[in-house]
C-alpha cells in the first residue's frame, strides 16, 4: 500500500490569489437592508450638512457664527501644559504621524488576515479623503485663523475643510466599522465606536486649540467623513453580505464554511 504523501505548502501565487479572494458572510435579509440604510441615511445626512456648512462658510453666516466666539473662547483657555497635551495629538493626527500609522495598520492587517478585502477597503477609504480634502480646499480657498495665534509653526495653506480631522474621522470610524461589523455581539461595536468618537474629539480640539482651523472647518470634516463611511458600508455590504440561500461568488470566502 502506498502510503499518501504529505500535501505542499501552497505556492506563492496560491497563497496570492486567496488574499485577494473577497470574504462573504452569511446574515439574515433584516440585517442586510438596514446596513444599507444606514449607509444611506449616513450619506444623504453627512452630503446634506456638508453642503449646508459650504453654504454658510461661503456666505459667511449660519455655522460660522460659532468660528470667532469658539476661538476666542480656546485661546482664553491656553496654558503650558495644555498647549503640550495638544501639541502632541497634532503630531499623533498629523500629516507625517497618521499617514504612517494607517500604512502600518493597512499593512499589518493585510499580511495577517486570510483575506485583504477589509484593508483594501480602508485604504481606499482614505485615499477618498485626500483626495476630496485636497479638491475642495482648492475649491473653495477659505483662509485659516491669523497666523500669529497658531502655536507649532505657521500654515498658509486652505483651511476648509480640515485635513487632520478628515483623516482621523475616515480612519477611526471606517476602521471602527470594517472590524465589528463582522462581531455579533452589540457591545464591542459600541465601544469601538465609542473610542473613535473620543479620537475624533480630540484630532478636532487639538486643531482649534492651537489656532489651525475654525469649528465649522472641523465639522464639514466630519459631514464628509459620514459620506464616506456611508459609501464603504454599500460597498462592503453589497460585495460581502448573502443572504442563506444565495449564490457564494466568493472563494475560499468564511461564507462558504457557514451552514445556511
């Protein structure tokens, strides 16, 4: 009798084309639509606000009635080591700190999982920022808060929307929203978004406390960053969520080891 050789190690390219294999999961048709509504709700409501902040900012009104009184406000509250707390969350959520963080995290989280849908997703979720950050900044030329009241060094660039809260918002919530939507349980989804909302927070006060942006920079930010996640749950939604019962064009996906 002879006996059965041991089977090889997947070659390179097998092992290749499994990380690009999207990964499908199985979940009721309730759960399907309403992550579809809310990737609606989330995108009409962040475009709607967005649009309603442009108007103003242009027209230099409604919103922007918060910018003075908010600065003002910020700047009566400056000290020492306050200004050294915000400081270091502008390193954290800058241009040269955030950028490596998230290759770092899209890398890592490609090379470790099975599949590289979901770090694919982020990355182009944050490529999407750039992208309408750097357009609409051009667009709509709005100048920052005078220079001599920014704290870590002058920048003349245009200030709306903000780039450092963009990002952080498109990071934190897409990130937030890519790992629990694949948990069952409520609670960890809660807290996940719960410290994303806190890291928002805090990328958006440190902008304002050291003199970079107005609120209604910060918040536009926001607005889009809710048009982008709205647009990746879609996406992921409709290329990973199947309903028992449907066709599995996925290979090697977790739905196809899911009994129905």
């Amino acid at each position: 009798m002879v006996e059965d050789r041991p089977r090889k190690s997947p070659r390179w390219w097998r092992v290749f084309h499994e990380k690009f294999v999207v990964e499908e999961r199985y979940m009721s048709a309730a759960s399907r639509k309403n992550l579809y509504r809310i990737a609606m709700i989330l995108m009409v409501l962040g475009a709607g606000l967005f649009l309603l902040t442009l108007t103003d900012v242009l027209g230099r009104d409604g919103l922007t009635g918060l910018d003075e009184p908010a600065r003002s406000w910020l700047v009566s509250q400056r000290s020492e080591p306050l200004t050294g707390v915000m400081i270091f969350l502008a390193i954290v959520f800058g241009p040269v700190a955030l950028p490596i963080i998230i290759l770092v995290v899209t890398v890592a989280w490609g090379i470790a999982a099975k599949h590289a849908w979901r770090p694919l997703v982020l990355a182009g979720a944050m490529l999407t920022g750039v992208a309408l950050a750097q357009i609409i900044g051009r667009s709509v030329g709005r100048q920052r808060p005078p220079l001599d009241l920014m704290l870590f060094g002058p920048d003349v660039t245009f200030s709306f929307p903000s780039g450092h809260v963009l990002g952080a918002c498109d990071f934190l919530l897409v990130t937030a929203f890519l790992i629990f939507s694949r948990r069952q349980s409520t609670w960890p989804a809660v807290a996940g978004f719960a410290a994303a909302v806190v890291g928002i927070f805090l990328a958006s006060i440190s902008r304002l406390y050291l003199g970079y942006h107005w609120v209604s920079d910060a918040l536009a930010s926001l607005f889009i960053s809710f048009v982008v996640l709205g647009a990746v749950i879609a996406v992921d939604t409709w290329r990973t969520a199947r309903i028992p019962g449907e066709q599995i064009t996925g290979e090697l996906s977790k739905a196809d080891t899911v009994e129905s």
